[in-house]
C-alpha cells in the first residue's frame, strides 16, 4: 500500500463505477480516489466477440465515454464483469423472474466470472482481465426466491453476490480471484498499477 500511495501521490485517481463493491475493493488498496458517475453506454458487443474480450471492451467503451476528465494529471479505471454460462453471457436481471430464472440456470453447475479493466491516462492505457471458476451447488427453488426477495440482486452480474448469503450456502467450489467475483480484481489491479 505504501509504494501504490508514493507512486501516486500526484495523481488524481477516479473511479468510473457505481458499484459500491468496486468502490470498497479499490479503497481497501490504500490508495485515494474519487467516484465518476457512469456515463449511460450501450453495453452491446460485436458479435462473436470472445467471452473474454466482452468485458474489456465494455471496461474500454466506459473508458472512452470520459474521455473530458482525462488530462496530465489523472488516471481513470473502469470496469466491467460479466457470467459466462452455457455458452452466454448472464447479465443483470431486469426484475424478479428474470433472477430467479438465472439462479436455477446456475444452480448445479459451473461457470465463469470475467472482469476486464482499463487504465487510461493521456500517455497510455492498459487493459487486462481476470477469470474466476465458480461451481453451485443444487439450489433449492425456495432458498432462490427467498434470496432474490431479500437481497434483490438487480444491479449484479449473474444475478447473485458471492459475498451474500446465496454465496454462503451455494457456493461449493471456486478457481481464482474471490474478489474478482466481487468485481475487482484486486490482485492483478495491484500489479498493473505498481507497473502503470
């Protein structure tokens, strides 16, 4: 923490996420930042797109679309994450139905957690991603709808929260960045500005 709070400590640092778990995950690195609110993108792809290369190029759109606040003096970070399940991206549920229905789809089986981020400055940007193996366990039909009407995971990718109690009860295994499922991370966020 103390080598990323020197190396940067001429540098305004924003934060381009409403996330409030991005914002926690980024803060817990020991460094200062301030918030930018995202701009509404289309977070459309091009078709074909490698499942990969999607969250990147989302974290890149959200990059470009605030191109004002970028000048000699700063450094934005933008992300996106992305389930990777059955061959498809599962994105935020539009309501109730729609979670649930996610939820049964990843119950039983295993599927991906993908983070792209980008680091942009005037001189340069960095972009990389972060892929993490999660494996449900069978969820019953009623600890899903009693997750979804207690925790109403509308605003999270896949549905769900590996931090909330869905997390707790139906996670059976995970391969990678714990974090990373959070939404960021941080490990490799770590590297990538050490070397920035």
């Amino acid at each position: 923490m103390i080598q990323l709070s020197e190396k940067f400590r001429d540098t305004r640092i924003v934060l381009a996420s409403g996330s409030p778990r991005r914002q926690y995950l980024l803060g817990e690195l020991g460094i200062r930042f301030e918030v930018a609110a995202n701009t509404g993108i289309d977070e459309s792809w091009p078709p074909g797109m490698d499942k990969r290369e999607i969250p990147v190029h989302l974290a890149e759109k959200k990059s470009a679309a605030l191109n004002g606040i970028v000048n000699n003096d700063t450094l934005l970070i933008t992300a996106d994450t992305i389930v990777w399940c059955r061959k498809k991206v599962l994105g935020k549920p539009s309501g109730r139905d729609e979670a649930i229905n996610i939820l049964k789809e990843l119950s039983g089986r295993r599927h991906e957690v993908i983070t792209g981020v980008c680091l942009r400055n005037p001189a340069k940007t960095v972009s990389f991603f972060s892929v993490t193996k999660v494996a449900f366990r069978n969820l019953r039909n009623e600890d899903i709808s009693w997750y979804v009407d207690n925790c109403r995971p509308y605003d999270k990718a896949g549905a769900y929260g590996i931090q909330e109690w869905i997390g707790y009860i139906g996670v059976e295994s995970i391969e990678g960045s714990y974090f990373n499922v959070m939404g960021l991370p941080v490990d490799m966020l770590y590297a990538e500005l050490l070397k920035f």
